[in-house]
C-alpha cells in the first residue's frame, strides 16, 4: 500500500505544492490522501481540487474549545489512516488532543533557524533582530510553538536591505526544497526519533 499522506494548510498552500509536484514527478514514494484547512477561502484548497485531492474544511467556529477542535480534526484526519500528516503553512497550535493520535507522525516547517525566532512573523523578527543568516527549519510537531525535534535546515543569507518580504522570498525557495525532501526521506524510513533528537539517514 502506498505511503498516505494527509495535508493540513491554512493558506497559500506553496509547500503543499512543492511535495505534490515531487510526489508527481515520482521523486516521493507517496500518497497525499486528503488536504484539510481551518480557512474556508485557503488557495492551498483550490491547489488540491485541481489535482483531485479529496479537501475538507473544518473552522474553529462552533466548536467551544481547542480541544473541542483538535479531537474533531483528529478523527476527520485518521478517517484517512496517514502514515504521516503534513503541517504545510497551518496556522493553528495543535494540542495533545490531536497529536496523541499521530505519535511521531506529524511534521511542520518553519521559515527560520529554530530555535531562533518561533511563531508569527519569522523573518519580519530575523530582519528587525539583524541576524546575518537566517533559513528555514522542518521538524516534528510537539505541543509547543515550533519546539518540536529538529529533522533538517536550510540557512539563507539576511542581506542588509531585506525587509520582510524579501527574507520571505529567499527562504521560501528553501523551503520547496527542504520540504519534499524531508517529506521523501520519512516516507523512505530514513527519519529517526532517538532520545528526543531527531536525524535522517541517507
Ligand atoms: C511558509 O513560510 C511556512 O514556512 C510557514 O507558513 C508559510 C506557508 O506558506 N509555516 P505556503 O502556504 O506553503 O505557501
């Protein structure tokens, strides 16, 4: 059976994209199942349609709690029994109540050299403290805020003009990158989770 693959992305979905391109190219030996968003308008939506990828949308509306929201993600995401779910640009902290369903399965990618700068707005907090590098990281997803083992990073220059924007842009190339290359090792069982560290083995 081939290696199921379940997305989860509140936005633009260009890392969604890149995975999918290299699943399609036959560089990934996988499968993306399902692509769920919490955004009802999310470009990443309308990227899956296009490739016939079954998507769901689930808002935090109407539900009273996180936890609330997370259990109903869970069981909505292991409907599709992934052996792996994708954080490609999901903009919510998922609780253990989702993440106790996925133990070891769940990856993110963040635009910055974790542990440097986590949450929102990664490179904007890169350019105004004035690192001289910067990058992207992918990582297991714990319950904390980007604190999950580090898988693998790439590092970009910070050019003295950047701003914001064109940080973003010089690490998203990274990021399409990294993204479909990590997402390719750990469908070819070469991510290991030992003593809370993570690495891959070629
Ligand atoms: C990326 O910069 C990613 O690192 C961050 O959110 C952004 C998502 O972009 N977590 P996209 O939706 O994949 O285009």
């Amino acid at each position: 059976m081939a290696f199921r693959i379940v997305v989860l992305a509140s936005g633009r979905g260009s890392n969604f994209q890149a995975i999918l391109d290299e699943i399609e190219k036959g560089n990934i030996a996988a499968e993306i199942v399902a692509l769920f968003s919490d955004q009802a308008d999310a470009a990443a939506l309308t990227r899956a349609e296009a490739h016939g990828i079954p998507t769901q949308v689930l808002s935090k509306e109407g539900f009273a709690s996180r936890r609330d929201y997370d259990e109903a993600l869970a069981e909505r995401v292991a409907a599709y029994q992934p052996d792996l779910v994708v954080l490609a640009g999901w903009m919510r902290l998922l609780s253990g109540a989702f993440l106790s369903h996925f133990p070891q399965r769940v990856l993110n990618i963040h635009p910055a050299l974790l542990p440097s700068f986590p949450g929102l707005h990664a490179q904007r907090q890169a350019v105004e403290y004035g690192v001289k590098v910067s990058g992207c990281t992918v990582h297991f997803v714990d319950e904390g805020m980007d604190s999950g083992p580090i898988i693998a990073q790439r590092v970009v220059p910070v050019m003295p003009d950047d701003d914001e924007d064109t940080l973003a842009a010089r690490i998203l190339v990274e990021e399409h990158k990294l993204f479909p290359y990590v997402v390719g090792m750990f469908a070819a069982g070469r991510v290991h989770l030992e003593n809370g560290k993570a690495c891959i083995r070629e």
